[in-house]
C-alpha cells in the first residue's frame, strides 16, 4: 500500500474543512483548495509617444491564493467528537486565465492561459496588455462599479493511482500519434482507454474494464501529460513530444503516484471588498529607440544543478535605420525579475527573439541546454517558463516529522541522447529547508531520481531509497527499512478493536493492520447491500470494506498505552495490498464455493463491490444468511504486509498473510 498520499475518492469532513484522507496518519485530513481568492487588482495606464504619434495602452496584474476553507493547518483534535487534523493537499503545477464578457471585446490574446506553480499556495500575478479603446472599456467598467472579470485556474494535485494485476507496456510513439496534438477531456481519455488506447498493452489484467482504465490514464497522465484548457474554462490533458521509439512499461500492482486536476473559480476577481487601484502614467518619448525590457520568471527559486541561469534578447536587422541585429543578455536570479536593456532605431516597434538558457552540473564538465526560440511583440515584460530554459523542474519536499529524524538529500541522474555525460542535480533537506527544486533537460532519458536519509549524532546510519521520476513527497514511512528502526526484541503487539497493532516499547510510532470487515455503509450508517428479485431472476448487490474507523483506532491507540507504548503514540496504517482478488463465497452442498471475486480499490479500507446474479438454489441461502444464520455466505480478503522488518513481520503474525472474513449474517446489523 503506498501510504502517505490522499486518496480522491473518499472525501471526508472534519469539524474544520473538507478533504481527503492521507492514510499515513489516519484521521488526518489532506485538505484540497476550494476556490480562488483575488489579490488587490493593480491596473496601470500608460501614454507614450511613439513614431509620431501617441501609443496607449494598459497593464492588469491579477494575482491569486488558494483558498481551503479553514484557517488552521493543524487544529486541536477532540477525541470525543473525532475532530480531525487537518494539512493543506501539496499542489503541482497548472495554468491560470482570466475570463470577461465579450462586451468588453478585449482580444483573446489577453486572455490566454497562463503557466502557474501551486506549491506555495500563491499563483503569481498574471500579467495582461490591453492597447487602446480595450483598456479604456476596462478601466470604465471597474470605475462604474461593475465586476466584470474572472479567473478559471488549473491545478494539479497528487494523489494515488489505481492498481490492479497486470502489466502495463507503453508505446509512446504510438499513443502520440493515436491521441494527437489536441487537448484531451479527462473523461475522454477514459473512455478511450476503455476502449484500447494505440500503443498501449496490458497483460494478465483485471477483467474490470472500469478499473484497468483508471490504472492506465492514471500512469500515462502523471509520466506524458500536461494539464491545459481544452476550452476557455474546461480542463484536459495534453500529451507533449516525447523522445521517439521510447518504451515505458509499470506493473500495475506496485504504487505510483497519480496526477488530479481541480478547476477552481474566481468571479469576480475584485472580491468582496475594495476597487482596483487605477493608476496612471505619462512614458517620456522614445528618443533614442533604448527599450528596458523586464524578464519574469516562473521559478520559484534557483532549481538544484542549475550553475546560472539567462535570457538573450534578439532584435533582428530592421532595414533601413538598423540593418544589424541588436541583442542583450539578461541573467536570471529567480525570483527576482531581470533586467536588460535592447539598442533599437528610435521609433522602433519592440519586436525580438527570446532564448532562455541554462548550465547544469554534469558527471564531468557542465553542459548548457537551451528552449526553443520564440518571437516576442511589443512585450516589455516578458515571462519566462521552465520549457523555455530547455529543462523540466521535479519538485522535492520532506515532511517537519522526517526531517526531525535525518537529513535528507534527494538527488536526480539524467541522461541526454548522444551525450556520455550524466546531469546531477542534489539537493539537500534540513529542518528549515524543506522544499527545493531539481532540474534535469526536458528531452533526458533514463532519469533516475534517489533519496537519502542520514539520521543526525554520533553514529549516524543512512538509507537511500529510489523514487518515481515524478515530484517527491517524503515522510518517514518513505523509506524502507530505515534506520531509525526499533531493535526486533522490543516490538509489541496489541490486538484491540478489530486492528492488529504492532509497536516498539515505550516508542511514539506504531503501525496497524485491520482484522475485520463489514458492508460499507453511508452517512445514516445504513449498509451497501441490495437483493432485489423481479420476474424470476435475483441479483445481490453489496460493498464491503475493511474495518479502520476512527473508533476503533482510538481504542486500540489507549491498549497500546496500557501496553507500554509511549503516552503520544501515533498510529499509522501499515503498507499492504490485497493478495489476489476479494472473494464473495456461497455454501453449496457442505463446502463454501467462489460466486463472485472482484478486483479492491487499493486504499486503505480496500473497498469491494459485488454485483451478481444468483441461482434460485443460491437465492434461498443468502435470504438465511441475511436474516442472521451464520457460516452460510461470507466475503474474503487475504491481506499481505507489503514491508520487511521486526513490525511488518508481528503484523502478519509471521505467515506472511492474514485472512480476513465477514460473515454476512452481520451484514443487516
């Protein structure tokens, strides 16, 4: 079970917000922005005179956080009415636009979609220039007293993909060409997955042609896509070119991270209170055809492996007043915007080449990469986005409670085609320091990303652990084996609650494993359980799931006290998976027989929905079992400890698997 991350698909409600839980410490919530909430709107009016006459136009800066609904990121929990911890859901990259009326006939340039990185909770202020007649409307309107512009934002968040049994083999060339250039709606992609994707092969799948689908758009989304708006407010995917003839393949049962996408809204943009500050601004006259041209950035800092960072600014040869090509070199120091002044012919229009840059720090000497070169017009301000630099940014982060463990040091290896040399890029974590950014070349091959964890002292240990080629979230159960292990003679076991719970003496982390089961059941406590019978066929209809509730972990955590655990023990579901597929059994002439067997959700409760048919024979014994009588019709999962070590062995109670059952004369209960 790959724990610490939220799982979509069970959203939870505490007594501060509403999320999803983030199973490496259960009745922790992992708390999803829910809107966007506008920044002081700043409109700037220029005037300039420009080739003999008089140019106007208009700078809107719009900026943006994310808003979750709750104050706290850590509220007190009371045990009596099962308060919840709640954490904000670590957010990736997304794109951001602003939306007006279409009176306001502002051009669509304006409004194109803008790149955003999330991780910090604060989308950078978007920039749009309005020229003419399409500023003055604008500034009218916000002075009138009319809210007229919005904002629809993008953003990605991780979560955990489905699994199932198989293995998965992408041709990437061939999902390329299949798909096409355009962007993609989320629930297409599903159907078309469904349906048989090109380039696409799964072997020995699920027969669960709804699960397989979710488990292939959930690697080839996180690994090939980029979120984008398929039109002006909706959200897809988009499949960049990848390096041809690449092959990549997953087995579908091991963890990996997914990729989510929220559209969050801001309408209008002024917010509750205040008006845009409007102000104007008389530009002395071109003399002498100097252009400043101010660089942005969307890094938030200087990227690990990065030695420096430029922009070179080129004005091609405007015949006659200048028939040689002007260039100037900013160098970037994000986030600090940059500066770099272009030499034009008085009068000139502002129109240039823009190519970003960067060095990286390589096995032997370092090598530069470059973007693509793109033309810019009449922008003095221009953004500069990873993509252009010629590389791509895998964000890290450690969570306070790992890094009051060890230092940790996450470090990516890339290659590039026809290159002997390995690119490296480190970065080392400490409390304080618990977020950075690593760069590797957008058209690497092999990247391999790794971490290690020193613990701090005089006989410090160390424990490295390979990752996915994705953004890093790291918490001690991160790592396997690691160092600061108890020694096996002080493990303990506690059984309370229908949890098996297993723990160093006197130590603060124990990790637990479910024993019982029962149907899933909603908000009004009634189970997910249906016989309906109609025109001489019958069909049973029931969701079972494993039995984690906060209940019971608060009264296994008090028999781990009683046991010799620490007074502040924290209790975290232990890493395991469903061995096979959960098992609906029906007894038939003495012996329990197989009548349905179905694929589990792989999150912690491990749901299991059973729909099926049933013989009249059958029909007559799940009536009893319903109605009480025991040892007639039961659901099995038989669960595995997906980790080695002195507490993973306790928990499997040494066979190496545990069988779970619930009889379904409980199931009415």
């Amino acid at each position: 079970m790959f724990t610490g991350l939220p799982d979509f698909g069970r959203p939870e409600r505490s007594g501060v917000a509403e999320g999803y839980v983030a199973y490496e410490q259960p009745g922790m919530l992992s708390v999803v922005p829910t809107s966007l909430s506008p920044e002081p709107l700043q409109v700037d009016q220029y005037l300039q005179e420009r080739d003999g006459g008089i140019a106007q136009f208009t700078l809107v800066a719009a900026g943006f956080s994310f808003e979750t609904g709750t104050t706290a990121t850590d509220p007190a929990t009371d045990p009596t009415t099962g308060t919840a911890h709640s954490r904000p859901a670590p957010l990736g990259e997304g794109w951001v636009r602003l939306v007006a009326p279409a009176d306001l006939r502002l051009p669509s340039t304006a409004l194109v979609p803008q790149p955003c990185d999330a991780a910090a909770g604060v989308v950078l202020p978007t920039l749009v220039r309005l020229d003419g007649v399409a500023g003055e409307l604008l500034v009218g309107t916000l002075r009138a007293g009319l809210r007229t512009l919005g904002a629809v934002a993008l953003v990605t968040v991780r979560g955990v993909a489905a699994r199932c049994q198989g293995r998965l083999t992408v041709d990437v060339d061939a999902l390329s060409n299949g798909i096409g250039p355009a962007p993609v709606r989320p629930a297409k992609l599903e159907e078309w997955a469904r349906a048989g994707l090109p380039g696409v092969t799964v072997t020995e799948g699920p027969d669960d042609v709804h699960l397989l689908a979710s488990a292939v758009v959930d690697r080839i989304v996180a690994r090939l896509a980029a979120p984008v708006f398929v039109d002006e407010e909706e959200g897809g995917w988009q499949f960049a070119e990848q390096v041809r003839t690449s092959t990549f393949t997953w087995d579908l049962t091991e963890p990996v991270m997914a990729v989510r996408l929220l559209r969050l809204t801001c309408d209008p943009v002024l917010g509750e209170h205040g008006d845009a500050a409007v102000r104007p601004h008389e530009v002395p006259p071109l003399t002498d055809g100097r252009e400043q041209v101010t660089v942005h950035s969307t890094l938030p800092a200087m990227p690990a492996g990065a030695v420096v960072a430029s922009v070179r600014l080129t004005a091609p040869p405007a015949l006659p007043v200048r028939p040689f090509a002007a260039a100037a070199t900013a160098r970037l120091v994000p986030p600090t915007p940059a500066s770099a002044t272009l030499h034009l012919a008085p009068g000139e229009a502002l129109a240039y080449d823009l190519e970003g840059s960067v060095v990286l720090e390589t096995d032997q000497a370092p090598r530069t990469v470059a973007g693509q070169s793109r033309r810019v017009t009449a922008d003095s301000t221009p953004v500069v986005t990873p993509a252009d630099l010629g590389v791509r940014l895998i964000s890290a982060h450690a969570t306070g409670e790992l890094l009051g463990l060890a230092n940790v040091t996450v470090t990516a290896r890339a290659r590039v085609a026809e290159d002997p040399a390995v690119f490296v890029s480190r970065a080392s974590l400490s409390v304080g320091d618990t977020r950075a950014w690593l760069a590797v070349p957008r058209g690497a091959i092999d990247v391999a990303v790794e971490a290690e964890a020193t613990t701090r002292g005089p006989d410090p240990r160390s424990v490295r652990q390979a990752l996915p080629d994705a953004a890093v979230w790291l918490d001690p159960f991160s790592f396997t084996n690691p160092p600061w292990a108890e020694p096996d003679d002080r493990v303990l076991v506690v059984d309370s609650a229908g949890l098996r719970v297993a723990g160093p003496k006197a130590g603060a982390d124990w990790r637990f494993l479910p024993l019982t089961a029962g149907p899933a059941r909603d908000a009004g406590g009634s189970p997910q359980l249906s016989l309906i019978e109609a025109a001489g066929l019958a069909m049973l209809m029931v969701t079972t799931s494993l039995g984690v509730s906060d209940a019971a972990q608060e009264t296994a955590r008090q028999a781990c006290v009683a046991a010799g655990a620490a007074a502040d023990v924290r209790l975290s579901v232990a890493p395991f998976e469903v061995e096979g597929a959960v098992q609906l059994l029906v007894l038939r002439d003495g012996q329990m027989v197989t009548l349905a067997a179905v694929g589990a959700s792989n999150t912690v409760t491990q749901d299991a929905s059973f729909s099926t048919a049933l013989a009249e024979s059958d029909l007559a014994t799940v009536k009893r079992a319903l109605a009480g009588e025991a040892g007639l019709v039961a659901v099995h999962y038989l669960l595995r400890v997906a980790a080695t070590g002195p507490q993973a062995l306790a928990l499997a109670g040494g066979s190496g698997a545990v069988l779970v059952v619930t009889d379904a004369s409980t199931w009415r209960v």
